[in-house]
C-alpha cells in the first residue's frame, strides 16, 4: 500500500527530514491509519462531485479602497524573521 | 464573598453592583491558579501584572460611572494558538517556542474591546493535533478532576482551567472535537460554533475547512455571552458569514430531539451510555420530544476526516520553513534550512499528519483519498439536512469514554484518533455543536453529552442547554 521509499519521496516532498530510525515507525503508523481510511472506499459515491463545501458564500468581495497591507508593523515582522538585511529577509542561496 | 467559583454571569453581576472589583476579582484568579496549577499544568504562561493593570483600568471605569458589558473584569483564559499582540503564541510546538504574536486576533480584538481580561495562555496538543493534551512541547496538562488522567484536548489547558477555576471562562479551538472532548472530560460546556460563525484571522491554522474557534465555560448561559462577544462577519476571514441566530427559537414543549441509531453502538462505555440517556429523560420531563433519526455515513466520518484534515494540515503547515518566523536551523543550502527546521520543529504526531496529507494528495493518489473523501463528505452532510427535516437537535455522547490515563493511548495514535469518533460529524457538516455535563462515572469522572444543531442554529443549542441545566440544578 505504502513502500519504505515512498516514505523518503515524500518526507523530501514535505521538506521534513525523517531519520533512517524513524522510517519503520511511521510506516508502520501510516500502514495502519491507510488502511482504516481505506474502509471509504465501500460508499457509493458514484453521482457526487468533489467541489470543497463550504458557507455556501461565493465572490466575497472587498471595497477597491486603499489600506495597509499588513495588520503589523513591517519592522515588528522582519524583527521575527532569523536573519534580514535592511527591510529583505536574508535566506540561503537557493541554487547550490 | 466567595470569588472563586463564579461562573462570567454572576461575576458581572457582583462587578455590575460594585460588590466587588475587577481587581479583587483577578487577584482571586492568579491566587488560584498559583495554589492549583504546578499540579495541573493548564497554563503554559500567565500574565498577572498585566491582568492586574487592565483590571484596575475597568474598576476606574466602573467608577467613573461608565456602564460597561457583561464581559468587562472577567478573567479569561486563551489557548495557545491565538494571537495576543506582544505575548508569545507557541501552539505548544518548538516551532513558535519563541514566537511573539503581531497583532490580535479578530476574537481577541472583540473580546478587549468589551473589557475582558486575558489572565494567560493556555496549553494544547501540539498546534492543535491531538485528544489529551499529551503532544504539548512543554509538557502534558493534567485532569483536575484526578491528576493521573488526561484532560482531553487538543484545548485541554483551557478545559482545566475552567474547571479548576483558574479563570472564569476560556477560548479553545475546535478542528475534529478540540473544544467539546476537553470539555468532556473536565466537567464544563464547550460549544462548537457554526462554521463562518467566528472569524479565525488570528488562530494559528489547522485544517481550514474546519477549524472554529469557541468558549468553554462553567454553564450555557456563559456559553451564549461568550459567543455572542466573538461571533459576526469579518473581513480578514473571508468564510466568516452576516447571519444573526435566533435566540430562544421556541417553547421545549415544540422541541424535538433526533436520537441516531448509529450512535449509541459499539465501542460506547456503558456508564457514558447511560448518563447521556439519564440526560435525554431529563429533557423529555421538560417536555421535549423525542424521535430516531439515521445518519447513514455516521461510520464513515473519522475515516473521512482523517484524509480531509492531513491533507490541509500538510499544505497549512508549509509555512514553517524557518525562513519568516519561528525555529530555524542553519544550514549551507536552503532545502537543508526547510527540512532541518522542519524535523527539529515538529513533534511525532504533526509529523506524521504532514506526511499522510502530503501522500492523499500526491499525484496518484488523490482520487482515491481526498477526492473520495470530499464525496463522502457531502454525503454526511446531506445525512444531517435530512435528519433535521424532523427534528431540532440531535443528541449524542460527546466522546466514547471518560477521561483516560495519561500515557495509555500516547503509542497508538489509532485509538487516540477514535476518541473524534462522535465530534469529527459537526465539524465536516459545518454545524454548531454543544457539549454539555450529565454526571460522573463510578471513579467520579465527568461525563458529556453532545447536542448538534442546523447550520446558524446555536439558539437551539442555548436554550435546551439552558434547560437542561436547570432542570438538572433542582
């Protein structure tokens, strides 16, 4: 159902590292939750769609009036950023 | 005068009547929660100068005459998830273990602009994922009712601490059953809102198709004040909807409550069982009406909200990349930065739930799971449209069991999931759902039953609550 190597494709897709020693665990967990959400595949669902359903609201639209585009000050968030350089957040080169 | 047991109505009162200050008011809460809380752990920080400096704000207020609402000087307590501009919000993960919020949350603005007091943050299942408060970063919370046991969760810190009298009411979260299970548990009212009832811009998101914020209180009638301070549209969330309830909807005489046959099967504690029938024929001595009613899909609904929720679980979460906010871990290249950050912040459970929506959402897959589960989902919904054709309320037990002992479900996250086996229906179905006390167990533990009603609905929930409540009193 789930291989040992989808677990490595998708922690890579999660962006979370999952150490050699906690690969077994967690396949063994999701295995088990899989095949409990398996059982879904009894009900007839064949006439429905799978449109997300909500409020039943659509087009919430707001005035075209000018407003700060934050609710903080821009210095209060790059202040909770880990590195910035002026008014840039500072990250790692992104081609390596 | 004893302050210590007030529920929010009467506290107003005493407050109203200058028989007491905020102040005194306050004071009596922090005493409290330094007598009781090393034992209980409900709060992750408390802010008691803070709360003593707003209190003093208010009794000015109240002396210089002003009339003030019945939220004002009331001591709250607020989940860790929700925003308070310059106080930490950690969800209780190492993510944000450092995190200061801001700005306020649009709950937390309402609330502060009706004077309400915030007296702390409170302990959770890590950002909200988890039925006792155990997957807390910092530690677990304990049941005030017997230490040795869980509190529920995931707004176990706010359920304790309301039960405890560590604050007069309190904010939790509810995604699968966060707020009714805790409440549950600890022996309080947790009410569930409709969903687009109470804005979220502020709430450090879960799973968005889901999540409502709600009050967990001592009585329905702090319930209802809560609410009625939080609710209503707002423009930084746009699911939130202009829709009024309708109080006192109509005599308990015309009331009549759906009982699903689905519900009171297997794997139901036999005390759970007969408590919530003790409170169903409290109600039909008020003259409520009682009818069975079938909610079909009723089985399918964990599964279904154990694929819609990881799923956005896993695209919310994504933000925590250690680049804007919260942890990070350095290193030379950037995809380094995400993962390491990513493994560090995380605990086992939010990890695991990342990588199970990641997979029902993958190319392949989709189809199969989260396309399926949309399907199903509407299905429970229509199950409940029908239903309510011929009824006003359903009734059902809150969770399967009383609380249970900390540790005994920690290493099967399987049976920590089916403790949402009777809440997960309200929150795919989008309606308002209360939990409410009804005794305890032979070991004296509470025991809560659930009432759900239409979408927009909460009137009928106040008032059979505030029936009930009485009638239970006598």
């Amino acid at each position: 159902m789930i291989s040992k190597s989808d677990i490595k494709k998708l922690a890579h897709l999660a962006r979370i590292d999952i150490p050699e020693a906690e690969e077994e665990p967690l396949h063994h967990d999701l295995e088990r939750i899989l095949a409990y959400v398996g059982e879904l595949q009894k009900v007839d669902t064949e006439m429905l769609d799978a449109r997300a359903r909500g409020t039943g609201l659509k087009n919430v639209m707001q005035p075209d009036a000018k407003k700060p585009a934050l609710p903080s000050d821009p210095a209060e968030l790059l202040a909770a950023a880990p590195d910035h350089d002026g008014r840039y957040v500072r990250v790692r080169s992104v081609w390596s | 005068m004893e302050l210590e047991n007030l529920t929010i109505a009467e506290a107003h009162k005493l407050l109203a009547s200058r028989a007491i200050s905020a102040r005194e008011l306050v004071a009596q809460t922090c005493k409290t929660i330094r007598e009781k809380d090393p034992a209980i752990h409900g709060y992750l920080e408390v802010y008691e100068n803070e709360a003593l400096a707003d209190a003093s704000r208010i009794d000015k207020k109240i002396a210089e005459g002003e009339s003030l609402g019945t939220l004002a000087g009331i001591p709250l307590a607020i989940k860790d998830n929700i925003l308070v501009r310059g106080n930490m919000a950690s969800a209780a993960s190492r993510m944000l273990a450092a995190y200061t919020a801001a700005y306020d949350a649009t709950v937390i603005q309402r609330l502060r602009a009706a004077g309400a007091i915030f007296v702390g943050r409170t302990n959770m299942d890590e950002f909200a994922m988890g039925s006792s408060t155990e997957n807390s970063a910092f530690g677990p919370t304990k049941n005030p009712h017997d230490t040795s046991r869980v509190p529920g969760g995931s707004s176990g810190g706010s359920a304790a601490a309301v039960a405890a009298h560590e604050c007069v009411g309190a904010l939790g979260s509810d995604t699968g059953g966060s707020i009714r299970q805790p409440a549950s548990f600890c022996g309080v009212v947790g009410l569930k809102p409709t969903y687009g009832s109470v804005s979220r811009s502020g709430l450090i998101a879960m799973a968005s198709s889901l999540d409502q914020i709600g009050p967990i209180t001592k009585t329905v009638e702090d319930s209802e004040i809560l609410f009625d301070a939080i609710r209503g549209v707002d423009p930084l969330d746009s699911t939130t909807v202009d829709r009024a309830y309708l109080k006192d909807p109509k005599p308990m005489e015309h009331m009549v409550i759906g009982i699903p046959k689905e519900y009171f099967v297997g794997g139901l504690d036999p005390q759970v069982k007969e408590k919530v029938q003790d409170a169903l024929r409290t109600l039909q001595g008020l003259g409520v009406k009682t009818k069975e009613v079938s909610l079909p899909h009723a089985e399918y609904a964990l599964a279904t909200y154990y694929i819609i929720m990881p799923a956005e679980v896993s695209a919310n979460l994504a933000r925590f990349d250690g680049i804007r906010y919260g942890l990070s871990k350095d290193a030379e290249k950037l995809f380094e930065v995400y993962a390491g950050t990513r493994h560090a912040g995380f605990g086992a459970e939010v990890r695991r739930r990342i990588i199970l929506g990641t997979y029902v959402l993958s190319a392949g897959y989709y189809d199969a799971y989260y396309a399926k589960a949309q399907k199903v989902r509407a299905l429970i919904k229509q199950d409940f449209d029908t239903a309510f054709e011929t009824v006003d309320a359903i009734i059902s037990p809150t969770a399967p069991t009383p609380a249970f002992k900390l540790g005994e479900k920690t290493s099967d996250p399987l049976a920590m999931y089916l403790e949402d086996i009777y809440t997960v229906t309200a929150n795919l179905a989008g309606i308002p759902a209360i939990s409410i006390p009804c005794g305890l167990s032979h070991d004296n533990l509470p025991i809560g039953f659930q009432l759900m009603a239409r979408e927009f609905d909460e009137g009928t929930l106040f008032a059979i609550g505030k029936a009930y409540e009485q009638s239970a009193k006598k």
